[in-house]
C-alpha cells in the first residue's frame, strides 16, 4: 500500500514537473513573440510618415528655397521703406516717442517677410521652364524638379493667405489696399514676356506696403504718403534693373524683357537718373515730415552708396552688378536709420 502511494506520488510529482516546464517554454515564447510584434509595429509606425509624407526634410528644404529665405536680400529691400513709412506714420498720431505700436510692427515685419517669399513662389512658377537655362537660376527647386508647379502655387496660396490673416488685425482702408495688390503682385512675373518695363510694376508691388503702413497706422491716405511711394518705385526700378543687368543677354537669347534691356547702353546714365530722382523725392518727403539733421545726412550716405553702384555698373559685368543691386539694403537701411534719429 505504501509503495503505492509512492508511486502516485512519483507521477503525480513527474506530472507537475512536465507541466511546469511547459508553461515556463510558453512563457518565454509569448515574451518573444510579444517582443518580435512591438519591434515590427514600431517599424511601421517609423515609416508610416515616409509613406504619407515622402523626402519630408527635403521638400521643407526645396520650400525654403523658393521662399528664398536663405537670401534675404529681398526682403530688406521691401522691409526698410515698409517700416519707415510706418515709423513716419505714427508722428502723425499719439505714440510712446513716436514708435509705431508692438503690435503692427510685427504685423508688418512678419507680413514682408511674408508675402516677400509668396512673390517668389509665384516668380518661379512663371519662370519654371526658363529658369533652367540662366546658370544663376538653374538651381532653383521647380527648375531642378524638386517641387512641382502645382506645389508652388500651394505655397503662393498658403503665404498669401497668412499675409491677409495678418493684415485682419488691422482696419478696414489697409484690408482693402491688401486685397488689390494681390492682383499686382501675381501678375507682375508674367509681364517680363509682354513689356520692357515690368520693374515699374514691381516698384508698385515692392511700394504698396507704404500706403498700408500709412492707412494702418492713420486710417487715411495723406499726400506725403503718396510722395514716399513714388520715390520708393523709382529707386525700385534702379535696383531691378540693376538685378536685371545681371541676366540680360540670357534674357535676350529666351526672348524675355526688362528695362535692362530696354535702356541698353544708356543704362547706367538712366540708373543715375532715377537714383537723383528718388534722392530728390527723400529730401521733399524730409522737408515735408519737418526730419532733423540726422534724416538728411542719411540721404548723403545714400548718394556716396548711389555712386559706388555707379562705378561697379560701369563695366557690366554681371557679378559687380549683382554687387551693386544687394548694396541697396544698405541704402534702405540707412535711410532707415536717419528718420529713426531724426
């Protein structure tokens, strides 16, 4: 009886065993089957914004590349008249020392920048089959096939729409100015196959962001207002034609237009012309603003960089005027500077 006793017990111990050793073989196998599942479910989830979103990280940098944020040269040259026209707009109206408000200095800061980078999205999608073939333009995202048309009249659409979001904030004159330049700013890179003179509808694009400055800031439209866009055009039409200068038997040989071309070999005569017109138009705006000293000596250094432009234009050569036309944020900036102290 004993013996059989022991013997159930042997089994039943040898059963326990079995069982015990089957539940640990499953334990490790549920481990590394659970393990093996998260490993290939974190894969996928890693490579699920590949597949949604291909060359994320290149296309962001094909994007700031149309943008032309990585060359700013644009941007100063529309920001510097921009915010001293809402600097001298704000002495016309109560101010803390005749600082325009936080609030629309960045409005328009952030607004030039911008609608500076949608002007460019839509420049490219019109020059996209040209572009190509100009050496300092082959470059670009659409001219190299790293964005699409399309994907430049996405990012032409989205700035424009974050300019007009911003210009909301202000009053009902400067949302009215905003709504009709866009047809401006659109066209303006079209019209190099149709005119000589699309600098001129530049310099109204580059100018428009004065009246803004001036209705956001007043309300109204006064005739110093109108003095200031008109001189900010002509010195418009200097350095884009000076840009222009650059490419000018490329935009031949395509058929494009310019008044680089246009002027010909009176084209440094006709810069020099425009550049003592802008200066001339400054000293009246000077005069009509009642700006001090410092104002006017701003328009002396301005001249002094005027007529370095003259000397490096004067053979031609297209990497001095490139050169002269991106000395023109420092004439900006000064002047800037003069109606800030003055």
């Amino acid at each position: 009886m004993v013996m059989i006793l022991g013997e159930s017990i042997r089994k039943l111990s040898t059963q326990i065993r079995g069982i015990s050793a089957k539940l640990a073989w499953g334990g490790r196998h549920l481990a590394r089957t659970a393990a093996a599942r998260a490993a290939t479910l974190s894969r996928r989830l890693a490579a699920a914004p590949h597949r949604r979103w291909p060359n994320l990280r290149e296309k962001a940098r094909a994007y700031h590349h149309l943008a032309r944020l990585h060359r700013p040269v644009g941007i100063y040259l529309l920001l510097w008249p921009t915010i001293s026209a809402l600097w001298l707009a704000s002495m016309g109206v109560p101010s803390f020392m005749g600082v325009p408000s936080f609030g629309l200095l960045f409005i328009f800061v952030f607004g030039t920048v911008v609608m500076r980078s949608a002007g460019c999205c839509i420049n490219d999608f019109a020059d996209c089959h040209i572009d190509g073939e100009v050496p300092r333009t082959r470059e670009r995202p659409l001219a190299t096939g790293q964005l699409s048309r399309r994907e430049a009249l996405y990012g032409f659409a989205a700035l424009s729409l974050t300019g007009f979001v911003l210009v909301l904030f202000t009053n009902l004159p400067t949302i009215l100015l905003a709504i009709a330049a866009m047809p401006v700013i659109a066209l303006y890179p079209f019209l190099k196959r149709v005119t000589h003179m699309p600098q001129v509808v530049l310099g109204f694009a580059f100018s428009w962001g004065i009246l803004m400055a001036f209705t956001a800031q007043t309300g109204g439209l006064p005739a110093q207002a109108w003095l200031l866009f008109l001189a900010n055009c002509l010195w418009t039409i200097v350095y884009d034609t000076q840009y222009a200068m650059v490419d000018r038997e490329y935009d031949r040989r395509l058929g494009m237009k310019s008044t680089a071309i246009l002027f010909g070999d009176a084209d440094n005569m006709m810069i020099g012309l425009l550049q003592v017109m802008f200066i001339a138009a400054m000293w009246l705006a000077g005069r009509q603003f009642d700006l001090g000293l410092p104002y006017f000596l701003s328009l002396v250094g301005a001249s002094l960089l005027f007529a370095w432009q003259q000397i490096l234009t004067s053979d031609r050569q297209p990497e001095a005027c490139f050169r002269a036309f991106v000395s023109n944020q420092w004439v900006g900036a000064l002047i800037f500077l003069g109606i800030v102290l003055a």
